[in-house]
C-alpha cells in the first residue's frame, strides 16, 4: 500500500476533517482514506442506476413498434 502526506492543510479544514471522522467513529486517518476513495471511483449515475435495477432485468417486455412511415421529401 501506498503512503501520502499531505502538508499545508489548513486549520479549518483539519478541524472540519476532525469533526467528520468523528461522526462516522473513524480516525482522521480513516476518513481520509474514505473521501479520496470515493472522490477517484469511477461510478456514475448511470452505472450506479443500472446495478440498482439488475435484479429486475428481464421482467419488462418491450411493446412491439409499427412499421415506420415512408417520408415524402420532394
């Protein structure tokens, strides 16, 4: 595993980074491991939308189209 170190992290943003792992009862550490984490996935809506509806693939019929019309364009 790899190891960063991250310098010039101002006060704020260590305290709000304090206050965050403490509501999710992890160290700062943790927490930060868990916020770079979800900020490099490569998920999006749209995957996320399609796993959340796979156990229903395949219960939904398509309806049948018609025939396209024949367009006049003279």
């Amino acid at each position: 595993m790899a190891t960063i170190t991250v310098r010039n992290l101002d006060d704020d943003t260590q305290r709000r980074l304090k206050l965050r792992a403490a509501a999710n009862n992890r160290s700062m550490e943790a927490e930060a491991r868990a916020i770079l984490s979800d900020a490099v996935r490569v998920d999006t809506f749209a995957s996320d939308w399609i796993l959340l509806f796979e156990p229903f693939r395949g219960d939904f019929e398509t309806p049948e189209h018609s025939t396209p019309r024949e367009l006049d364009l003279t």
